[in-house]
C-alpha cells in the first residue's frame, strides 16, 4: 500500500509535466484516452490476463537461477544486465583428496563462493584427471566432503581444467548441478553478504569475505597461485551493482507455446515489419 502511494505521488507530480513535454514534441495522441500504469482498468487488465496464462499452465512458480541486485534488493532481467570486460584474477586454489595425501587444484574469478561448492568436475577425456574422477575432495576452511565428477561441459582450456562446482551462484554450475542431482548451498543473504552457510565469515561482505578467504588458504598454503584474469562482470544498468546470480522462487511464463502463436501470425502475413529486417 505504502508503494502504491508513493506511485500516485510520483504521478500527480511528474505526470502532467511529461505529457507536456510530449505535446511539445508534436506527439499526435487522443489525450482524452491517457492512461497511467496503476489505472484501475489497466490493474484489473494484468490481474484477468495473469489468470488467463495461469489456467492455462503457461505461468508457473519455480526455483531458478536468476540476476539479482544487492543494492536495489530486486530480482532484474537479463537485458537489464550490462556485461563488459574488466581485471581481475584467477585464483589456484588446492583442494586436499580424502585419504590421500594429494591435492587437486581448481582455478576460480570468485574464490569467496567456495564456502558453497557441493562438487569438483573435471572432463571425461582428460587425460590428467583419469584417476580423479569418483574420489572425494574436501573443501578448504568448511570441511565439506566433495565428489569428482566428470562431465563434457567443462572446459579443459580454463584454469588447470578441474573447476569447482557452486550450484548456487553460477548458471553454468546450477545446470551441471542439476544433472547430479547436488546440493544447492546459497551462502548470501539479500544485500550479498556471507549467511550461517558460511560459517565463520558470516556477515562478511562479498568482496570482504573474498579478501578473507584469501588470507585464510594463504595461511593453509593452499592458494598455489595468483594470475591476472579478464572477465566479463554482469552491472545492474541502473546501480551500475555487480549483479549476483542465485536461485530464487519466481514466477515464470512459458514462452514456447506463446512464440509459436506468434511465428505464425508473421508467417501467414497477419502482422508485417517494416522494415523488414525486424521480422527475424
């Protein structure tokens, strides 16, 4: 209520100045049939067509991985997010085998997210990773037991080629998650700080918890080494925040089923693009 409130608010006082500005313009509209967002027909208009998708099966809720803003504390969508080219760093990182007295080392832009790695995965043809793959790993500063696994998905070019698996806070690793059937461990609260998942770096900040975890494996001797990185960091367009991927319960909509009614109006000249490169 108290959103709605300020929405009205917002309206009675830029509302009018921006339809003026439109005017200027030379904008030709029927302004007797304005309409603001929070009208009540366009209100209940969302609300019969929410309906509409949901007796139909084509808006569900689910688990997913999805953008979110620590700063504004929204979910926000995939063209919201600006990716561009920025240094960092690839952390090695050893991760001790159990029963062993060996390591098998990963490479990782976030070490920080290791406090939820559920597994280690490493390519089936690779060939240095043959007599890897079904031991256990344990993870550093947790304790956590990890299965090696192997899967086509990974990118032997990348790092040493083994690659820690946080179902979490990777899309890459939330699919490859889902194959296993691993557990998802979320170790952020809302503003991207460090939860009970984390332990003894909980209420950390992300980036203090990363400076933490840092000194810690270093005190270990398990950070076998640093190299400068270049890697594409996803900002909200409007914070300009670093984005933080995570599995959230959201509603979703079905698009197949929308997009082959769609194609086939295009198709059968129902609805033409000018120009015509817009109908690709």
């Amino acid at each position: 209520d108290k959103f709605l409130e300020r929405a009205w608010q917002w309206k009675e006082r830029y509302g009018n100045i921006i339809i003026e500005q439109l005017k200027k313009l030379g904008c030709s509209c029927d302004w007797e049939r304005e309409r603001f967002t929070m009208d009540p027909g366009l209100s209940k208009a969302v609300l019969t067509a929410f309906k509409i998708l949901y007796d139909n099966g084509l808006i569900y809720k689910d688990f997913r991985m999805i953008n979110w803003c620590p700063k504004c504390l929204t979910t926000i969508a995939d063209i919201e997010v600006e990716k561009e080219e920025e240094e960092g760093n690839l952390w090695y990182i050893d991760y001790p085998i159990k029963g062993e007295d060996n390591y098998i080392t990963v490479a990782t832009t976030r070490p920080e997210t290791m406090l939820g790695d559920t597994a280690i995965a490493v390519h089936p043809k690779d060939k240095r990773y043959k007599s890897y793959i079904g031991k256990t790993a344990i993870l550093p500063l947790i304790g956590r037991e990890l299965p090696i696994i192997s899967d086509e998905r990974v990118d032997t070019e990348f790092g040493t080629g083994a690659v820690k698996i946080t179902p979490a806070h990777d899309p890459d690793d939330y699919e490859i998650g889902l194959t296993y059937n691993l557990k998802q461990i979320n170790i952020f609260d809302d503003r991207a700080r460090i939860n009970e998942n984390g332990q003894k770096y909980m209420n950390l900040d992300r980036y203090e918890c990363r400076e933490k975890v840092i000194k810690d494996l270093k005190t270990l001797s398990l950070l076998r080494k640093i190299e400068k990185h270049s890697l594409a960091i996803g900002r909200h367009d409007r914070c300009k925040v670093v984005i933080e991927p995570r599995i959230s319960e959201q509603w979703f909509v079905k698009m197949e089923p929308l997009t082959e009614m769609a194609i086939k109006v295009v198709e059968n000249h129902d609805i033409e693009f000018l120009p015509k490169i817009g109908k690709r």
